[in-house]
C-alpha cells in the first residue's frame, strides 16, 4: 500500500516538472544561437569597415589629432605671448591691369606656417599628415584678408584648391590658390612714358563681430625668409608692361577702435610698352605736323589747296587726341602724351593761321599796287584780282612777263620755220630767259612769311621733341 502511494506520488511530480524543464531547455538554447548569429554580423561589419577606407580614415585623424579635445575657437597659447605667422607666395600670373579702373589682378600660392600644440601627435616616423578642406573648418586657422581687394575667390576646380599639412610637433601648413582683383593708385602724369608701382597688402582682419579679430597682440604676421619668401614664376609677362621687380615688405597699420596691426605688402614695378604707343599716336602725331608744313611750298593764291590742307590735318590730329583721351581715366591733370598731342596740334593749327595771314597780306598788297597804277577800274585787272583771291592765277604784271615769254617763243618758231642758221644757239637762249622769267614769278609769289616759316616751323618742332623726350624717357 505504501510503495502504491509512492508510485503514484512520483509519477504527479513527473507529470508537472517536466514541462517546465523542457521550456527551460528551450529558453537556455535560444540565446546561444542568438548570440552566435550576433557575433557573426559583427564579424561581417568589421571586414566591411576594413574594405571601406574613407570610413577608417575620419575615425584615425580624430582619434589621432583629438580635435574633439580642445576648443579651436581660441587661438594657440590664448593669453600669451602673440601667435608668430610666416608668410610666403608663390605668384602665378598677373592677369590684368586696368588703367581706366585702376586695378590689377593676380592669381598666386598663399601659404602660412604656424605652431598649435593641440595638433600635436605622436609618431614614430616623424610623417606628417595631409588632409582638405574639410578639416579646416573645425580648426584654428589665421584671418588674413586682402587689404584695398575689390574681387577675391579661391579657385574650386575640380575641388577646393586648400591644403592643409600637420606636423607631429604640432606645425601647421595651410596653403591656398586665390586670386585677387586689388587697387593700384595710378599716377598718369607721365603716361604712356610712365612706370606704376602697385602692392597688394596683407593683414590680419579688423572686423567688429568677428571673434578672430587678432592684432598685434595676439597675431605676429612676418614674411617666413625675408624678400625671398616672394616668389615668381619666370614666364610672367604683360601685353603692355614689363614687370621690372617684385619685392616684400612689412609694416603696421593702426586703427583707432581697434589697434595696431601687422601688414605685409607684396610690391611690384610696371614699366610700359612704348612702341605701341608710338605707332599709334606719336607717329601720326609727327605725320600731321610735317605734313601741315607742305601748305609753305604751295602758291599763296592757291586758296582751296592750302585751306583744305590745312583743315584736314587739324580735324585729324582732333580724332587722335579724343581717340587717347576715351581709353584713359578722367584724371585732373596733365599727362605725357596730352603735352605732345597738344603741342602737335598747336603746330597745325599755326599752319592755318599763318596761310591765313599771308592770303590777309597779300590782298593788301595786291591792291595797293593796282591802286598806285590807277588800273582798278579795268576789266582785265579786275579779273586779275578775282583770280588770285579764287583759283589762283597769277595778276597782271605776272600775264605780262608770261606773254613776253609766249611772243619770244613764238619767234623762235618762227626762227625755226625760215631756217635761220642760229637757230640752236637762239632756242636754247630763250629756253633759259623763259626758266628764269618762270623763276622769278614763283619768287616774286612767295611771301616771306612762307619763306621764314619753311625754316622755322621744323627747327622749332624738333627742339621740342629733343626737350620732350630728354624730359619724360
């Protein structure tokens, strides 16, 4: 009876125990085969880690910089001594100068070297490392702006072009391709013979609102080697300058609200092209003159031969004065080639003037000679007088040596046509009275203001050409 009871007592607790055990299998199997799958995804994302490179590249330079660490909105050693900032450039090309703007543009390498200890890291290559521009962002970099700059922009073709190099002692290299449009304040008082000196002046920023404001005090801007920190390539050239020098220099600037502040000033000399300028301006300018002193060679009466002479050169010495005065800024005094093209045209138009005083005086002259010989009221010689104020022809006593000619050539055909013996001896003798009666008008209707002004006119344009390039070349 009791070994019934027992029987029947084990086989209750087998009943309710064993499905507990077998859910308790269940649940100490589940996790196990959890966690094995678990392990396997982790292993598979590590691999896949380890072929992408641009995600382990990000994590090393943080962990390996410790930007994270420090707070880059201050700059190095805050509340010391000033940061010392090297400079040195590389220029490219100088792009273009403008006279009438008054501007140039350059296009050059700005790199700057200095030492933040917050860098630093450790290494036992002694390697430095190169990053982007990515990195510049969220970093302590120097405000350096262009003093004067109009245009600035860094060049982001095919990517920023900035680089930025980190030394294991913490040196910092940060290099930039930009390009500048700068004023140059011109001086044209001896343009085009003229030389510019043009700078483009560096400094730290002086803005109210920006928090990297840095003076001297916190910022010490200094060319890295002196005047060999400026470099320049050797192909450098301009369609109308030569750049004679560069050079660099320092000084401070100060300002009133905010201090004093370090500068540096990238200088350069221009020394125009003159050729240009002396095919299209002093060349012409030298033709008109000369060629307003022909009208001295043509016969005073020859009215619309030397008027319009001399109207032409004026009109174009004219054209070629607005032509250099249109390419030029509107400046308020004199220059170089205003002083030739103004002296030039002074010659041609006293060429007009001084036809217009002999044309005054001979009519004076040629009246009072008909006056004296009391011819005024006859046909002919009133015909003599419209003839030599209009179309040229010579007045009547200069008719009266021309028919003297005509009759004795007319004897000397008929010379010819009776045979005379003489006949050579007397052709030739009368070939010569007809050129030296033909000489003799020519000279008796030269004025002497044409004479004088045959010589004095050219002796005079040459000393002032002598005293004007001795003066300005």
């Amino acid at each position: 009876m009791i070994l019934a009871f027992h029987l029947v007592f084990f086989a209750y607790i087998l009943i309710i125990l064993m499905p507990n055990a077998f859910a308790a299998a269940d649940i100490k199997e589940t996790p196990q085969w959890c966690f094995s799958s678990m392990k396997q995804n982790s292993k598979q994302e590590t691999r896949r880690r380890k072929d992408d490179s641009t995600k382990v590249w990000p994590l090393k330079y943080k962990q390996l910089l410790q930007i994270e660490d420090h707070d880059f909105a201050m700059r190095p050693g805050f509340g010391g001594s000033p940061v010392p900032v090297a400079i040195d450039v590389q220029v490219e090309s100088i792009d273009s100068i403008s006279e009438v703007n008054m501007d140039f543009t350059m296009t050059f390498y700005l790199r700057h070297y200095w030492k933040d200890e917050r860098l630093s890291f450790p290494s036992t290559t002694n390697k430095s490392m190169t990053f982007d521009h990515r990195l510049i962002k969220k970093i302590w970099v120097p405000d350096i702006f262009f003093v004067h700059s109009k245009r600035s922009f860094i060049h982001d073709t095919t990517m920023e072009n900035i680089m930025l190099r980190v030394y294991p002692d913490g040196n910092v290299l940060f290099s930039l391709r930009v390009t500048v449009s700068a004023m140059c304040f011109m001086d044209f008082s001896r343009f085009p013979l003229d030389r510019q000196n043009c700078s483009l002046e560096l400094e730290s920023c002086k803005s109210y609102f920006r928090w990297n404001a840095y003076n001297d005090e916190d910022l010490m801007l200094y060319w890295k080697h002196g005047n060999k920190s400026l470099n320049t390539e050797e192909h450098i050239s301009l369609s109308q300058f030569f750049v004679e020098e560069f050079s660099a220099s320092s000084g401070l600037a100060f300002y009133s609200s905010t201090g004093w502040y370090n500068r540096l000033f990238i200088n350069f000399v221009l020394r125009r092209r003159i050729f240009f300028f002396v095919l299209q301006t002093y060349f012409p300018a030298m033709l008109m003159v000369m060629l307003s002193w022909v009208s001295f060679w043509i016969d005073r009466r020859a009215v619309p031969a030397r008027v319009s002479l001399g109207i032409t050169t004026v009109l174009t010495m004219s054209t070629i004065t607005t032509s250099v005065s249109a390419s030029m800024p509107q400046v308020s005094y004199v220059k170089a080639v205003d002083v030739y093209l103004w002296v030039s045209s002074t010659f041609v138009f006293l060429s007009v003037i001084e036809y217009a005083a002999v044309n005054y005086l001979t009519t004076v002259e040629e009246w009072k000679r008909f006056k004296k010989r009391g011819q005024i009221s006859g046909m002919y010689n009133i015909n003599a007088v419209q003839a030599m104020a209009f179309d040229g022809c010579y007045h009547d006593s200069d008719m009266d040596q021309t028919s003297f000619s005509l009759h004795s050539e007319e004897d000397s055909m008929r010379g010819k046509s009776t045979g005379s013996p003489s006949t050579d001896s007397s052709q030739i003798k009368r070939r010569k009275s007809l050129g030296g009666h033909v000489g003799r008008i020519i000279l008796e209707n030269n004025h002497v203001i044409d004479t004088y002004s045959r010589i004095l006119f050219p002796i005079v344009y040459i000393i002032f050409n002598l005293f004007y390039w001795g003066i300005y070349v």
